[in-house]
C-alpha cells in the first residue's frame, strides 16, 4: 500500500492502540506512523519507556506524531487519566486498537497433571485475564465511544484470535517423544470468544453515529518459538509456516484507514488459512 494515496493515508487521524508495547502493538504503531498518523502508545509499562518508543517513531517519520501514554486496562481511574489527556492535547479520538490481552502458557507439570488442561484450571487465572481481555476491552472502548460520539465520527478495531472463530488443535501442543502434553489454556479462548460479537454488537449500535467497528483474526505470530513448535505448526497450517508480524501491518492499516470506509461489523481472517481447514 502506498501511503500517499488518498484512502490509506492516515494524516490527521488521532490512533490509540493499547497494548501498543507488545510484539503486534510495536509493528501496528510503526506501519500507522507510516501512514502519517498520530499514534499514542499505550500500555502498562513505565511512561518514559513508553514515551522513548514513541519519540523514535517520530523520529523515524517526520510528519507524523507519537505520545507514549501510560494505560492500565484494569483500572479505570488509569482509563479515565489517559483519555483526559488524549483529549487535552489533540480534541479527538479517531480510531482505538484494542491489543491489550494476557496470552496466558502454563507449560509446568504436577506429576502427570497438566495445571493448563481445563478441569485443572486454576480459576484465578481466568479471572485475571477476564479483567484484561474482557471487561478491559469494555472499559477503554466506552472511554473510546464518548469520545468518537462527540464528533459523530470513529473507528474501533478490536482483536479477537482464531481460537475465537475455532476450538484450539491441542495436537499443536503435543511434541513427538514427550510423554507429556501441555495445553491451549481456556481463559485465553473464553475471553478472545467474546470479541466477536462484542464487535458485532459495536458496529450496529453506532452504525448511524458515524462510528464504524471491526474486528482482525491474527494466528500464530512467530516469536522465536522453539523448533519443536515450529514444525508441528507447519504440519498443521495451510501455508505451512508461521505468520511474519510484519504481514499484519497492512490489515490493521486497511482497517484504520477510510479504504475500510464501508465495512462494519466485519472479520479479517489473518491465519494464513488455519480456519479454513
């Protein structure tokens, strides 16, 4: 994509993405910098690591502005702080990117009891990443749909997982010559489950607001997975590999960007065809 023409261009869009520290949010902040926007990095992670990361993406593309915003999804006094400054230094909310998410991997092992396998669940987890990947998402996107509703103008884009479209294959997690098997846990796929029809619930509340909301389906982002992971991974998908962080950069751009302009309530299936099996 060429970030001169018109419909992907984000010059003058104000884009917050939370979780915007991690593996995805540090490629996403970078392709929408890109593209000219102002882009606010949030996480929960110190300010001035936040803000240096910032200031090097405003470095790398003169034009464009970054903030570094610290942001606890988990506290809504935090939410409340960020969104007040959000708004006292630019007056609006364009599109917010909802990436903060607890991924949760339990690998240990009690004897042969898989903590990670569900009837051995511990149920504090799940409620540690409910509050993250559930009422967090709630929480900063009603923060978010106050703003946008005050310029009957906005973008939510959320992300949701395939573990949301499909049951997770725990044959991934099973590695040739181990007796042993680890586990997809549930808290990540229950919570990821709602993204869908939160999205769908978004889009056709604000349809006639000027709001627009869409959800993207990333899958196996590689991240210096073990071997072992890699090759049960390619057995199992379509394309046969890992999906490259930098193959996401041009869906979250398409989606913030008015080239998306008539699509709401909509899915971007990025998983290199793992859901079409």
């Amino acid at each position: 994509m060429n970030p001169n023409l018109p419909e992907f261009n984000l010059a003058g869009k104000v884009i917050l993405l939370t979780g915007g520290a991690g593996l995805i949010g540090n490629e996403v902040c970078d392709a929408f910098a890109a593209y000219g926007a102002t882009v606010i990095v949030s996480d929960c992670r110190p300010g001035a690591e936040l803000q240096q990361r910032a200031e090097t993406l405003a470095a790398k593309y003169p034009g464009s502005q970054a903030l570094g915003l610290p942001l606890d999804v988990t506290s809504q006094d935090s939410v409340d702080r960020a969104f007040r400054e959000i708004l006292q230094r630019f007056g609006k909310l364009d599109v917010l990117v909802n990436l903060a998410a607890i991924d949760a991997k339990l690998d240990a092992h009690a004897g042969e009891i898989n903590p990670s396998r569900f009837e051995n669940y511990p149920l504090e987890l799940w409620e540690k990443s409910m509050d993250v990947n559930a009422t967090g998402l709630i929480r900063v996107t009603q923060a978010a749909a106050r703003c946008m509703l005050t310029k009957h103008s906005g973008n939510i884009i959320n992300v949701a997982s395939t573990y949301s479209l499909v049951a997770p294959n725990q044959d991934l997690y099973k590695y040739p010559g181990e007796n042993s098997q680890t586990f997809k846990p549930v808290d990540y796929v229950g919570t990821k489950s709602i993204v869908p029809n939160f999205t769908r619930y978004l889009a056709t509340l604000y349809a006639r607001d000027g709001i627009r909301c869409n959800y993207i389906v990333p899958h196996g982002i590689d991240n210096r997975h073990p071997q072992k992971f890699r090759d049960n991974f390619a057995r199992l998908s379509p394309l046969g590999r890992l999906c490259r962080v930098e193959e996401l950069r041009g869906p979250f751009v398409f989606l913030a960007s008015d080239a998306s302009s008539y699509m709401t309530g909509s899915t971007v299936v990025v998983d290199g065809g793992w859901t079409a099996w």
